[in-house]
C-alpha cells in the first residue's frame, strides 16, 4: 500500500465520475495533495479540491492542517505533475482535451472512464503516444465511498508492474470485473447505468412503506440496508438468486404472493428491456 500512497494522481475532469473516484481514493486514506486535476470550471474545481481536503482530515491528527488537492488549468499542467492519470470527462471532449497535451503523456500510466472509448478506438485515433500505458474502463458511483465496481477492459498496454500497481490503487474503491472489448458496452450498463434502476426500486419500496405509515427517512434505511445485505450476502455466498428467493419464499407464504404479483407486472422483462432501450439493440 505504501507505494500506492506514494502516487501522484492525475484527473482531467472532476465531474460526477472522476469526483466520485477522487473521493473515493482519499476515503482509502489517499490524501488529496497527490490529486491534481483539471476541469472546466476553475472556481468550481478549486472548491471541490478543497473538499477533498476536508475528508483527508478523518485520517489526520487533529492538530494537522489539512491538504488540499490541486487545481490544474489544463491536461498538459495535470500530466506534467502526476504518476497516474484519469481520463475522466465526456467522451465527445476527449479528442480536444488530450490531443493538444499528447506529448505530456508520454511515458505516463493513463487510466479511461470515458464510455465507448476502448484501446483501440485510442489507438486509430492517436491521442496518446506509443510509450503511454492505458487501460480503460467503466466505473460506477459507489466508488465514491469504496464500495463500487470497475469494469476493466481486458486488453491494455500495461506492464505487469503497472497492472499490479493499478489493482491495488483501484481496488481500494472497488471491485475489479475484466471483460472482453465486446462487453465493455454491457458490463458499463449494468455496473455504471442500472444503480439508477436500482434507486428507482428503492424509491418504490419505500413508498409503499410510506403508504402503510412508516416515516420517510426510516423507509430509506430500511430499503437501503436490505439492498445492502443482499447484495452482500450473495457476493459473500455466492449462491445463484434464484436460491437466495427460494429460501425466503415459504410454500403458500406472503412472500411467495409478492413474487407471483411482480411476474404477473412483467418485473423481469421490464428490467430486461430497459437495458435493451440503454443499448439499442
């Protein structure tokens, strides 16, 4: 971990993703003046490096002044300053923000969270130099409190050092999950689109508690911490949904009518097509 510690990290972007991936590292204990980041907002920029600067402060002496991470004014000032970087803005903005710096990268560990942009998409459009390292992938939110997962394209220009080195940085916020270049377009819709599936569920859960008279913020927690534990526990067990359903389903029980009645609406296709409607196909 120590060497981990050590990085200087890069971000060209700080927006929803690459925020949540920045918070996520200083959670794991990171402190945020090895963050340098660019974006294209300074004065938001500046504050949220100063946010950032506040959560390194759970893991300080409380009489320690805090760090702050570093705003950049361009990709070529983030590039110049760190070990690893992050390409962490829209995909359509990725041609006009790195080609210009592309010397700047040269020899550098890049990481993509950029959707559709695989290695080689990259390499026909020639963004990077030769001696930059790359791999890219699709990371969903949770990193923010290090509970996400990364979905990791399974080719990449990496040096076996470098993948050890990039393991370890990401797996301190997430779960690493390789994949095909073909499924980096599936994998990014269910790890990084359908937590907004998820949250709908929630919201409906919770609202038919609401109905029956629970509190609000109790509805939330209680949904929540059930989502929780699931997830958990299949992650820890292993075992296939279905079984996990069938040991709470009693024979002519409440839940089992629960069941039959999401069948009844479609449950299962309706989740099905909604990824189909993300994909287009």
């Amino acid at each position: 971990m120590a060497e981990v510690q050590k990085l200087k990290i890069g971000f060209i972007g700080l927006g929803n993703m690459g925020g949540a991936i920045a918070e996520g590292l200083v959670r794991s204990g990171i402190s945020a003046d090895k963050i340098y980041a660019c974006a294209g907002h300074f004065d938001k920029l500046t504050a949220k490096c100063k946010e950032l600067g506040t959560l390194t402060e759970l893991h300080m002496d409380a009489h320690a002044s805090a760090p702050t991470a570093h705003a950049c004014h361009d990709a070529a000032e983030v590039a110049d300053h760190t070990d690893v970087i992050f390409i962490a803005v829209k995909p359509d903005k990725i041609p006009e923000l790195i080609r210009p710096a592309a010397k700047h990268f040269s020899g550098k560990l890049v990481i993509s969270v950029a959707w559709g942009y695989t290695l080689e998409r990259f390499q026909k459009e020639r963004l990077l130099p030769e001696s930059t390292e790359l791999l890219c992938t699709i990371p969903n939110t949770p990193v923010s409190i290090c509970k996400g997962i990364f979905i990791v394209e399974k080719v990449n220009t990496l040096t076996e050092q470098s993948s050890k080195l990039v393991e370890e940085l990401l797996g301190r916020i997430s779960l690493l999950i390789p994949v095909d270049t073909r499924l980096m377009d599936i994998g990014g819709i269910v790890g990084g689109c359908a937590p907004a599936f998820v949250d709908v569920f929630m919201e409906a859960m919770a609202d038919a508690a609401v109905m029956y008279g629970v509190p609000r913020a109790t509805a939330y927690q209680m949904v929540a911490r059930m989502m929780e534990g699931t997830a958990a526990l299949q992650l820890a067990s292993g075992k296939h949904p279905a079984a996990m359903k069938d040991e709470v389903c009693s024979p002519g029980g409440s839940t089992i009518r629960g069941i039959a009645s999401l069948e009844e609406h479609g449950f299962r296709g309706t989740v099905i097509d909604a990824v189909k409607a993300i994909e287009g196909k």
